[in-house]
C-alpha cells in the first residue's frame, strides 16, 4: 500500500518504493517534567527504585521523501523553520539527522545505552503534518510521516548484567497495571528497544515491521 499524491489518504501507508528518510531528533530546552514525571513515577510509586536513576525522553519525527527529491535535509530543516510543527523554539533544541546518516545513541549524549522506542498507531498529528507540508508548502516530494517518542533509562551501578537491563527497560514500557509498566499504552501504542545506533530509515523500518507482526496478530 503506498502514499499516493492526494494528502487525505492514509498517511500511515507505507510506501513501496524506498525513499530518502530523514529525522528530527527534538529535546527541551529545559527541564523535561515529562520525563522527570515518569521517572517520579517509576522510582517512587513502582519497583524500579534500586535499578533505575535517571531517565530522559526526545520526541523523533521521520521524514520520508521520494527518492527523486533534490535534498531531503535541506527540505527538511526549511520545514523546521517555517512550519512551526515540528519544533518550538522557544520550549525545544533539535537537531537534523540526514538520511545517510545514524541517529545519536544515549551513549553519545552521555545518557543510556539502551533505549525505548514508543508510537501511536494513530496519530493525530500525522494528516495535519501532511496537509501543512503536501498542500500549503507545496512540498509534494513528502511520502510519510511518523512521530516516535525515544526514552533513555539509567540503570543504577549494581545492575550490570545486560539481560538484567532488557527486563527491566521492558518491564518499564508496557502498562499492564497499576504496578507494572508505564511508557506504553499497548491498546493504541507500539514499542521496541533500541540497542545499536541506527538511521532514521532503518529506525523506520523497524517501526513498521512492529506494526506489521500486531496487524498479524
């Protein structure tokens, strides 16, 4: 199923044909109380207190172009600045990740080593993207939009052991009751952990290989 050039159709189609994916990797300026929220949440009212110490959150928006397109970073830092969809000046940092290139590990922010990757399955926010972009900025070279949300846990010292950390960062996603699970609704969100450097188109890969394993289901 793929995108075609009408922006009312379904813009969570995937599109057959590869395209130049592009990200935009979105943190706030100051202090996130989202994920400081979170973290109060898991450390003090659940079971992470001896094994979590710290946990940061950016938002990741994929932009996947036409392979025909000219130059999708160019295209896409443009929509930064004149859409205002994407990022708030004012409230947020960003940084462009060209589709050639690998998003930022935690490691190279100086936070976590594994990360966890959270999306809707329908996102409002999608089809007024694509209108904004498609229709009024005439951007038609625009195929797909996906927005994710990207946590890094820290683990505290004494939990090394690396199967030990995949359990408890997925243990921390899915809310399957008040006790356990907090960065997922699995109704209507999907969710995987990220433990290597990736692109965005690869990181978009892997979404849509998720959504494609719950459809089967």
């Amino acid at each position: 199923m793929s995108l075609s050039d009408n922006a009312n159709t379904d813009p969570r189609s995937v599109e057959k044909d590869e395209m130049k994916v592009t990200a935009i990797c979105i943190r706030s300026a100051g202090s996130d109380l989202v994920a400081y929220s979170a973290l109060d949440t898991l450390v003090r009212k659940m079971s992470f207190q001896d094994s979590l110490v710290s946990l940061w959150r950016e938002d990741v928006w994929l932009l996947g172009f036409a392979t025909g397109a000219q130059d999708a970073t160019e295209t896409t830092e443009m929509l930064v600045e004149r859409t205002g969809v994407f990022v708030n000046p004012n409230r947020h940092r960003h940084e462009v990740i060209r589709s050639e290139e690998k998003l930022p590990h935690g490691t190279q922010r100086g936070r976590g080593e594994l990360g966890i990757v959270v999306w809707s399955y329908e996102d409002p926010e999608i089809r007024p993207v694509m209108v904004a972009v498609r229709e009024r900025l005439g951007v038609e070279s625009l195929r797909k939009a996906r927005r994710l949300t990207l946590w890094w846990p820290g683990f505290s010292e004494n939990l090394t052991d690396p199967d030990d950390r995949r359990d408890v960062a997925s243990s921390m996603v899915a809310t399957l009751s008040r006790a356990k699970g907090l960065l997922a609704n699995p109704h209507f969100q999907g969710s995987f952990l990220l433990e290597k450097t990736c692109s965005p188109a690869e990181l978009l890969g892997s979404v849509t290989e998720a959504e494609g394993k719950v459809a089967v289901k």
